[in-house]
C-alpha cells in the first residue's frame, strides 16, 4: 500500500506579514492512521525539502493525539525537512494521494501544473484522491479527461466561509474554497463549523476541516483495502 502525500511549499500568508504552511493535524493524524495500518508513505512538495509549518497549528490549544506523536517522531520531522521534489513523483508508484491542508496550498497547489497533472493522472486511473480543509484548493484547475472541472456535479466539502470568517482571513486569501467550488459546478455541503464532516463521492474523498482529517484517512483505507486484496 503505497500512499502519496502533498504538502505546501508556501510559507507566506498573503500580505499580513505572517507565515503560513500545512496544518499539523490535518498531516500527522491521517499519516499516523495510515501508517499504523502498514501504508509505505512518500511525502512531497513542489519545491522539495523542509515542508512549512503554520504556526498556529503548533499550538497547544491545536495539539491533538497525532500532533503530540509528530513533536516526539523524529523520523518523520527528518522527512517533513527532506520532502520530495514533485516532479520527481509517478503516479503510478501509488495507489492514493492525499493533500492536507492549511493555507498555503491556497498560494501554491491551486496553481502547480506538476500537482494538477499529477491529480488529473491518479483520478485517470480510478484511484483514491483525498483532500482536507484547505487541500482542495489543489482541485481549481483539475479537470477530468473530457476536459471539465473535475469536482463538477461532484459531492464534495472544504474549509467554510464561515470557518474562514471565524479566523478573519477571508480577505487575505486569495480565494475562499468553498466559493471555488461552487463556481467550478460542484455540489458543495458542509456541517457544523469545526466539527468532522467528510463526504466521498467516488474515489474522490474531502473533509471540512481538521477535524475531519482522520476520517478522511480512514476513509481512503476502506477504499484502498478492497482495491488491494482484489
């Protein structure tokens, strides 16, 4: 089971003088539950190398189960500061990709062509693509082989407007992920602010926010299982 993970390479968030990168819950609690679960995990970023983290989510008041494991694993924090050039990645080496999120793949994965083909190539293929908070910004420019939005007439969630209007960055953003979606023809649904919300449609998988980043993953492993033993 060979599973790829894509993290942000921006650390700026927009003009407020602030850094900004991947959310360490929505990285360390699915990459736990996948691993724990025998997964081979490859972690990659467009630029390679250290993968940012945001400072708010190295927080105590964000520490969770999986986050407290990350700060003690110092196997992983070496592979978070040697991640992956993207374009070094194939496909089909993997049988999943999964995108954490925090605010940085707002800046860069909305935008990579590396990371756009490499999704357009696992979606191809029928494979597992799974998303969380921010991550599916990574889907704006994602289109499926006839050449239309990917997420169109697709169930799909991300972080809210009203989550992004509760940490007063709507105006910073470049663009929020809920209207994204819509306007990419989506059928976009949400829960409760903050809490687990996470919708499959296919072999595409989105969770709301941090919260819903381990049943994100679990998700994803109830797909790939069966696809494995087939």
């Amino acid at each position: 089971m060979n599973i790829l993970f894509v993290l942000t390479s921006h650390d700026t968030l927009g003009n407020t003088g602030k850094k900004t990168g991947f959310w360490i819950e929505e990285f360390a609690s699915p990459y736990y539950a996948l691993l724990d679960n025998g997964a081979q995990i490859t972690i990659a970023t467009p630029k390679g190398g250290q993968a940012p983290i945001d400072p708010s989510s190295d927080t105590e008041d964000a520490a969770t189960a999986a986050t407290k494991r990350f700060e003690t694993d110092a196997v992983t924090q070496d592979r978070i500061a040697n991640t992956v050039p993207l374009s070094t990645i194939n496909a089909a080496d993997y049988d999943a990709v999964f995108y954490p999120g925090g605010h940085g793949p707002l800046w860069d994965l909305a935008n990579d062509e590396t990371s756009i083909k490499l999704i357009e190539s696992f979606n191809a293929a029928d494979k597992p693509i799974g998303f969380v908070c921010h991550a599916p910004a990574a889907l704006k420019s994602v289109k499926n082989v006839d050449g239309t939005p990917l997420v169109q007439g697709k169930e799909v969630t991300g972080f809210s407007n009203t989550e992004e209007e509760a940490v007063q960055l709507t105006d910073v953003v470049p663009f929020l992920v809920e209207d994204m979606l819509k306007e990419n023809g989506a059928t976009y649904s949400k829960g409760d602010d903050w809490g687990v919300h996470v919708i499959t449609d296919g072999n595409l998988i989105t969770g709301q926010n941090p919260a819903s980043s381990e049943l994100v993953a679990e998700t994803l492993l109830k797909i790939i299982k069966p696809l494995q033993n087939a």
